[in-house]
C-alpha cells in the first residue's frame, strides 16, 4: 500500500484494540459508539481484510487484527512519547529576545534573579536589534523599544518609561562645564549627533538643531557603544537613564545639565497572543513588571 489509511480510522482502531471494546474506545476518544463502528468498517473496507470479530456486543480482534495491533499500538506510543518530550523541552525551556543594549546594560545583571526564582527553567537571551520572528526564531517573549501600538499583533505590556539625558564623564564635565542651557551642548562631542533622540531632547528644552550645528562625531549602532565612550570621556551621549543606573551610581557618568525629558518610545515586553497565559512566560512578564516596579520606587527616577 503506497498511501495511508486515514488517521483518523487508525487512531480508532488503536484504541478499540487496545481496550477491546467500542464503547470504552468511544468514550476515551470522545466520539459516539457509532462513529467508532464506521471508523473500524471504513479502515477493513480499505484494507480489504477483517479486523474485529463482532459476536452480539462482545468484540475480539481476528488474526489480521492480532498482527496489526502491536504496530500500531508501538507507533502511537513513540508519537505519544516523541510530543511529551517536546512539550516538555518546551515548557522548561524559556528563549527571550532584546535588543543588545538592553541586554548588556539592564538585563544581564539581574537575570540570575529570575533564574534562581525558577531554577526548573532554562534562560536562553536572544540578542538582536531587528526585530524577531517569533514562531521562526523559537522566542517566547520580547522586550523591545518602541511607541504604543507598535506591535498590533501582539501582546504588549509598557514596563519602562523612558527618561532619556545627555550624560558624560565628570572628568569632562569638569573640563567643559558647567552648561547651563541646552544649546551650549549644540557644539560640544556628541556620540550619534544625528540620533533622533538628540533631536527630540533638544526640541524639548526649547533648542532644537538647526542647520549650522556641526554634525561632526562619532557614530555608532548601539546606546551600550555610545556610554561606555562617554564613561572614556570621549564626549557626550544621549543615554536611557534608567538603563545607565549602575554606572550613575558608581560615579562613572553624570547628566551633563539637568532635565526631565521623557521620550515617547517606551520600553515593553511582547509576545504573541496566544503565550500570554504560558507559565514560563507569564512567570518572566510579571517578574520584570515588579523588579522595574521596585527599582523605580528606590530611585525614583
């Protein structure tokens, strides 16, 4: 036989071999003692042999029967066995996609926390600043950057507002401060001077770039890149204040002139719809809303 029989019928006859009887194997499979008998009679009509026996109620699997239940029954069990081990592969195994920066700045430090909450689960970070294809890169949930409804198919959660400040080293603070309006830093080293953010920040405090600002400086592709240079002294970068809390802290950078700039791109975790009541993914969302929660609280950033 080239082709199959239906799966459906195969199924069926599995289970009334196993449990030699219809009406157990309707009830295990949901389905009406009627719909089992046309199963089986479709499947020995295919086959061309007979499979049960049927005297009054009582059933007995025929010779034919006899020689095809073991097979079956064996395949069906490695099925059985092959999606259980799938399922719980799945179910302990957690893969989470952020950006790099928000990786190497905010994530990295404080992860061993969540895995020592849930030692049953391994973390696996993917970290990329595409965004990510969530059946085909096998990611459970995301944290990602970006204004409300940007991801209108997905499930998404706001954890972070998002106070953005040029920041820079006290040493060059020292050497070329201190400012006291935000066009003074018009014409001081900015890391990314094109970077919207500086836009935006200076557009908010009422000095937006023009075209006779230089635009002049070093470029780069990651907000990690651009503070680690500021920390050097290398110039000024326009930074995620919460995400840099370490290194304020440690005295490694300060805001180059006061301000309270919130931008609208916020940071959010996202999945697709149907994750959203997983236990490893519900687990890691409500573990990140309450330690941003707890750190915001501390700071009071």
């Amino acid at each position: 036989m080239q082709t199959l029989p239906p799966l459906a019928a195969v199924r069926v006859f599995e289970a009334a071999a196993r449990l030699e009887n219809f009406t157990a194997a309707a009830q295990e499979l949901g389905m009406t003692q009627a719909a089992v008998s046309y199963q089986i009679k479709a499947l020995e009509d295919r086959l061309g042999v007979s499979l049960f026996q049927r005297t009054g109620r009582r059933i007995a699997l025929t010779d034919k029967g006899q020689a095809l239940s073991p097979v079956i029954s064996r395949a069906f069990d490695d099925m059985r066995s092959g999606f259980a081990a799938l399922a719980g592969e799945d179910a302990s195994v957690l893969t989470i996609s952020t950006t790099n920066s928000f990786a190497t700045l905010w994530l990295a430090p404080r992860i061993g926390a969540f895995q020592m909450r849930h030692p049953d689960l391994a973390v696996r970070l993917h970290m990329s600043d595409s965004w990510v294809d969530f059946a085909r890169d096998g990611v459970d949930i995301a944290i990602r950057g970006g204004r409300a409804g940007s991801w209108p198919d997905l499930d998404c959660r706001e954890i972070m507002v998002n106070r953005i400040a040029p920041m820079c080293s006290p040493a060059f603070l020292a050497q070329h401060g201190p400012f006291s309006s935000a066009a003074e830093l018009h014409h001081q080293p900015r890391m990314t001077p094109d970077d919207i953010w500086w836009h935006d920040w200076f557009t908010q405090m009422g000095a937006p770039l023009s075209g006779d600002v230089p635009r002049g400086g070093i470029s780069l592709d990651s907000q990690a890149m651009e503070g680690r240079l500021a920390i050097a002294g290398q110039g000024i970068a326009i930074l995620s204040v919460r995400l840099w809390q370490a290194e304020i802290r440690a005295g490694l950078l300060v805001e180059a002139m006061p301000s309270q700039v919130l931008h609208p791109m916020r940071y959010w975790i996202v999945h697709p719809p149907h994750n959203r009541n997983v236990p490893k993914v519900k687990a890691f969302r409500d573990w990140l809303a309450t330690t941003f929660a707890s750190e915001e609280a501390a700071h009071a950033l």
